[in-house]
C-alpha cells in the first residue's frame, strides 16, 4: 500500500502539471517517520509550501519538525494526512 500512495500522487502531480515539484521522502508512517521526512524536505531547495503525509500519524511528526524550524502551519507550510488516524473509544 505505501508503494501505492507514492505512485498515485506521482502520478496526479504529473497529471496536473506539477512534475517538477515533485518530492518525496520515503520513511515510515509514524510520528518519527513523520518528523524525519518532514527535517529532509525542510532542508531541501526551494522549501516545500505543502507535505502530504501517508497517514495522520506522520502528519503529527511533520507539524513537530516544522515547530522545530520555527515554521507554522498553515502560515508556512500546509500539513495534509491520510488514513490511521488515532482513535479513542467511549
């Protein structure tokens, strides 16, 4: 499935004329994946205005990281997860 999330927005990015701004960092869907995915596209040129991260998990990692920076989102950078949100029972 990671594969999978890779390969469509790849794809949908190519499709709407965006290929040059494709990035990705491959880690794992966690927090930690996450904030070290999000430290590696920080560091890159020109910064990323948007991370997409493969799970909500991972998105809690990347608005660490950007914390760290001294960045906020969605003034700086917008964060976007997907799936494995943590859930809570009543």
């Amino acid at each position: 499935m990671p594969r999978i999330r890779a390969e469509t927005y790849e794809r949908v990015m190519r499709d709407q004329g965006f290929a040059d701004e494709i990035a990705v960092a491959a880690t794992s869907y966690s927090e930690e994946g996450g904030h070290r995915g999000a430290r590696e596209l920080l560091s890159r040129s020109p910064r990323p205005t948007a991370i997409f991260a493969g799970s909500d998990e991972a998105a809690l990692g990347v608005l660490a990281a950007l914390h760290e920076a001294g960045l906020s989102a969605p003034g700086d950078v917008s964060v976007a997860g997907y799936d494995n949100t943590r859930r809570t029972t009543r």
